[in-house]
C-alpha cells in the first residue's frame, strides 16, 4: 500500500512494509482521524469474540464486581484467576486503551491471561468512567480507587500485595503512568511495575511526532485533539492540568517503580514516550525502552502476525515475567 506523507509538515519515518500493507485493510474499519462525532459509533466496536475460549484455554474463571469509583460513583472490575491456586501469586491491574473516549475492562486484556496460567497470576480490570461524559479527574481517579481496592482485597483475589503490576495500553498507558504517580504521591499501593504499552502521556499534542503522524496511520494528530479535549474540555494545552491527568507535564520523575515503555517510530505518542523514559532515568530511576522501527500506534494489536508485532510482544512478555518473577 503507499501511503501519501507529502502533505505533512515534517518528513516521517516510514512504515515497516508488512505494517503499511497491513494499513490498507486496518483504514477500511478505523480511519487515522478520529472526532468527536464518531465516539458513539466506536463505542458500538465488539468485544473480541475469541475471549471467553481464551479464558478457558488457561484455567481461568472471570468473575465481575461493582465496587466505588471517585466520588462514591460505581465502576465495574472483572477479575480473571485460576480458582485452583491455593497460595498468593503476583497481581496485574489492567487499564484498558481507547483514547479516553471509548474502550472497556475486556479490550486489551486477553494479552495478560497466559500469566495465569505461567506465574499464578489474578488479574484485575478496570472499567472506569470515560470522557467527554466523565472529564478529568474522573477517568484516572477512578483507575486509581479500583488499584487501591485491589490492594485492600489482596488476600481474598489471591494476590500477593508486594507483586501488583499496573499496565494498559495508549489511554491505558498514560492512566497507568497517572495511577502510578497518584501511587507514588499519596503512599497508595506499593507497586512492583509500571507498563506503559505506547502511552498517551502529553495533552499539549506538539511534538515532531505528533505532527508527523497527520492523516496517516492509526490514531493521528487530530485524533489526539479528539481524546484530549473530551477529557480536558477548554483546559487542554494549558497550565491548568495535572501531572496524573497528562504524566508528561510531571517534572519529578523519581521514586517510581520499573517501568517499561513500548512504542512505534511511527505514531504520534513517540517522542513524548522517549522523553519521559528519558526523565525517568535523569532522576536514577529504572526504565526499559523500546522504539519499533516502521510501527504504527497498536500495530501489535492490528497486525499480530507481522513479524515486528512478534518481536515487541516477546519482548514485552519477557520483561513482564522478570518482573513477576522477582
């Protein structure tokens, strides 16, 4: 597929050939420029049809609990555990992706249900409220009341408290990346890892990336406007956003758990990815990073039999099992 780049401002890294011929198909169902008038209808997405056999292919049993979100509202958690395992085991908080806008507990998760079945894994999902209906602070606070409510409930979900690992990916990415500061911050949960699969971290929307990737690939320059306006409304852009809402603004970076951090050379999220890994390791902190070269936002996801889609998920997994093994 070839893929125009002559009317963006900035030259752009080009895409690894099997992903951009891979774009074609992927344009047909979801166009790189998302705006608001198109939420309901991505809100109207399936869920993976494959899940539930997921599910059972590891032993796993999915259980769902109503418990309170911020401010006393109600957010669904979906637990997914081995009901055979007698002692504790580590625990995974997932945050699911979806811009801010769209998106819930199921989407994203199915990448994490092997570790139940590996390490003894539970894993807890979070579906916390979404914008433009629930603007900021209720998104990530609400992420952050179903972490603590993991925490508190270790015992009963088979989870050993020193060994909760917080991840999701884009929006996912960037509430985990907000959640673990609000960790770090309030003396919250004690975590053993922060995964931020290619987060959606910096509102302000103005790095090269950010202008290199408009009207081209998955989840553009437009489409970030789109996500951060629903959650930030007229505060987008200015001084009056904080650090757990966008994570880039964070100017202390220190006395945060390992962290890794995934992202394509050909999305709009990957300078501000680099640059917090980057401010992580100013304040002496542990970071891993990964930069895919010719990737597209999700391309794991897209396209998972593209051999860069292999490669990051590998390496990914193997940082997830160093870090539950420890």
């Amino acid at each position: 597929m070839e893929i125009d780049m002559t009317h963006t401002k900035h030259p752009v890294p080009a895409f690894d050939p099997e992903l951009a011929a891979a774009l074609g198909a992927i344009g047909q169902e979801l166009p790189p420029t998302l705006t608001p008038e198109m939420i309901p209808a991505l809100r109207q997405m399936p869920d993976d049809p494959t899940l539930h056999e997921q599910i059972a292919a590891v032993g796993a049993t999915h259980e769902e609990r109503t418990i309170e979100g911020f401010e006393g509202g109600e957010i669904l958690v979906s637990i997914f555990r081995d009901p055979s395992r007698s002692t504790a085991g580590p625990g995974i908080y997932h945050i699911h992706g979806g811009g801010m806008i769209t998106g819930n507990r199921l989407m994203g998760v199915a990448g994490f249900l092997p570790f139940i079945k590996s390490h003894g894994a539970s894993i807890v999902s979070v579906e916390y409220r979404l914008a433009p209906e629930f603007p900021d602070p209720v998104p990530v606070e609400d992420c952050y009341a179903g972490l603590v409510w993991t925490a508190e409930h270790a015992e009963e979900l088979g989870i050993d408290p020193a060994r909760i690992l917080v991840g999701g990916a884009s929006a996912g990415g960037g509430l985990s990346a907000g959640v673990t500061l609000l960790a770090r911050d309030r003396k919250g949960p004690d975590l053993r890892a922060s995964l931020l699969i290619y987060p959606m971290l910096d509102d302000r929307n103005e790095t090269i990336s950010a202008h290199q990737i408009d009207g081209i690939g998955v989840w553009d320059r437009t489409s970030n406007e789109t996500g951060w306006t629903a959650l930030l409304g007229d505060r987008r852009g200015t001084d009056d956003v904080s650090i757990y809402a966008a994570p880039a603004r964070a100017e202390d970076l220190s006395g945060l758990p390992p962290t890794f951090i995934d992202v394509g050379s050909a999305e709009v999220f990957r300078d501000e990815n680099v640059s917090y890994a980057s401010r992580i390791w100013a304040a002496g902190g542990d970071c891993e990073l990964h930069v895919w070269p010719g990737g597209f936002h999700g391309f794991d996801n897209f396209a998972p039999h593209a051999w860069l889609s292999a490669a990051m998920v590998e390496t990914r997994n193997k940082w997830i099992t160093r870090m539950l093994d420890s």
